[in-house]
C-alpha cells in the first residue's frame, strides 16, 4: 500500500529477536474503564485512573517492543454527551497526565502529537496540549499521537473544509479533491495509516476512531479492561496480527510493516 508520505517515521523498522517487524503504528481504543470499576464496585473515576496506568505501561511496552507509532483514543467527540462530572473527571486526567508523566515522556525521546478538533477545548487544556507537542517535538522515539476531542467523520469534514476553501480561493479544482488529496488534508496527513488498531472490553466497533485511516487496517478485539491492558495484552494482540495475511485489495499477501 502506498504509504501517505515518506517521513522519518514512516521509514523507520525496529526488528525483533525472530527478524519479525513488529506494526509500525497500532491504534487502540482504549475501552472498559467503566465496567471494570463496576465489576470492583468502584466509582467510574477509579477504572478511569486505573486507565491512565495502564496507557503509562502501554507506551512503555510499545517502546520497548520496536513499534513507531501509538495513537490511542483518549476522548472522543461523542464523549462530551457524559455527565458534567465525568468529564471533568475525564479532563483532570488529562492535566494531570501531562503535568506529571511528560517530562519522562520526554526524558524517554517519546514525541507527541495531538490529533482532533482543538477549536473551542478549555484555554488551559489547548496549552497543554501545545506544551506536550512543543516540548516533544525532535524527539526521534516512539510517536504517541493522542486523539483528543477526535471524531473519524468530524476529521474528514475538516479535510473537506480545507479543500473547499483551496476550491473557493481559485487555488484547486473541485476535479482535484481525490481519495489522495482528502488523506493529505486529515489531522497528521504524514502520517501512515494504522496497520493495527485494537480495541478493549470486547466491543467490536470502531465507534468514529480514524474512520479514513482504518481501510486496510487489521481489527483485533480483546475482551480485557483497558484498565488490566498490559504487554502480554498487546503481544498477544501482535501475535493475532501476525496471523492475519494483508492483501490491500489485491491477491498476493503483502506486509504492512
Ligand atoms: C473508555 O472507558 C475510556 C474512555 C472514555 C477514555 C479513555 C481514557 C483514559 C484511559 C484515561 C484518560 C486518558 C489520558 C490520555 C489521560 P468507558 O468509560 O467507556 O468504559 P465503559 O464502556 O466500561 O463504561
């Protein structure tokens, strides 16, 4: 599959001891904090944190393990319709993630970016979001790209307003806007698309998670809590996509890696 654009990070392979590439870029849908508070008979707040640990351990393993990109779904667009409560809940962890886990994120070479719709979030929560890009941005490690107030179809139609406005400026001609030229106007057009996206708690959707980027992905759903994710988790989610032949439309299969 032709890759978006050729970056750093695009051309980068980490082999692992079997010679085996591992995905350059998993996605994950960071799924059952909720329940998993539930099943403890705690408050939703606690599966939430518990969340955070697990992503802190997450980033880690996907570091060690070789692959290149991470982009995890920390809120969706669609989140904003839960109580008034959890989302400040939900946004306190962020803060307090940024605050308290992006020195070592730098310190580990991770680089972040931010994806979805930054118009209109929390003055503060823009800075910080701004300060994780800025303070991360040469660093050559793991890419953790985190979709923060992120919807896939809310994503598209930010490409299309773009091309719209090329289009009004004389710039473009609407017989231009190709499958090509949308991919290059999404949230991180350099980027290449997830070879892997993985969901927790058994929910098998993707619920507008990178609705563009997932044409060829492979899907694998895991019945684990995102809150007990941890490396055996994502190997084994690894070793299932290992399994899976990739054919991108054609007969032969090819690696996506
Ligand atoms: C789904 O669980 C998870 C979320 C809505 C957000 C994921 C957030 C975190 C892991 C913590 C915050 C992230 C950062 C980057 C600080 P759910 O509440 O939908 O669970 P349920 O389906 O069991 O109710």
């Amino acid at each position: 599959m032709p890759e978006t654009a050729a970056s750093p990070v695009a051309s980068a392979h980490v082999a692992t001891g079997d010679g085996f590439e591992p995905p350059r870029h998993v996605a994950i849908i960071m799924d059952g904090n909720g329940r998993w508070a539930a099943a403890r008979g705690l408050p939703r707040s606690e599966g939430h944190r518990r969340g955070v640990e697990a992503l802190r351990r997450t980033v880690r393993a996907a570091g060690e393990m070789g692959i290149r990109i991470l982009t995890i779904f920390s809120f969706s667009a669609e989140n904003w319709s839960r109580p008034a409560s959890e989302i400040r809940d939900l946004m306190g962890l962020l803060r307090r993630f940024i605050r308290n886990d992006l020195a070592e994120l730098h310190r580990n070479s991770v680089h972040v970016r931010i994806i979805g719709e930054r118009n209109g979030l929390d003055p503060e929560i823009g800075r910080l979001l701004d300060e994780a890009e800025d303070l991360t941005r040469e660093n050559s490690g793991l890419l953790l790209v985190v979709a923060f107030n992120y919807g896939g179809r809310q994503e598209i139609a930010r490409a299309a307003q773009r091309l719209a406005a090329l289009v009004a400026a004389g710039k473009l001609a609407p017989s231009d806007i190709t499958a090509d030229s949308i991919g290059r106007h999404l949230d991180a057009p350099d980027l290449p698309d997830p070879d892997l996206i993985i969901r927790t708690s058994g929910e098998q959707r993707l619920s507008n998670f990178l609705m563009w980027q997932s044409a060829y992905s492979e899907l694998v759903f895991v019945s684990t809590y995102w809150p007990d994710f941890d490396r055996s988790t994502l190997e084994n989610a690894i070793s299932e996509y290992r399994r899976r032949e990739r054919r991108f439309g054609g007969l032969v299969a090819r690696t996506g890696s």
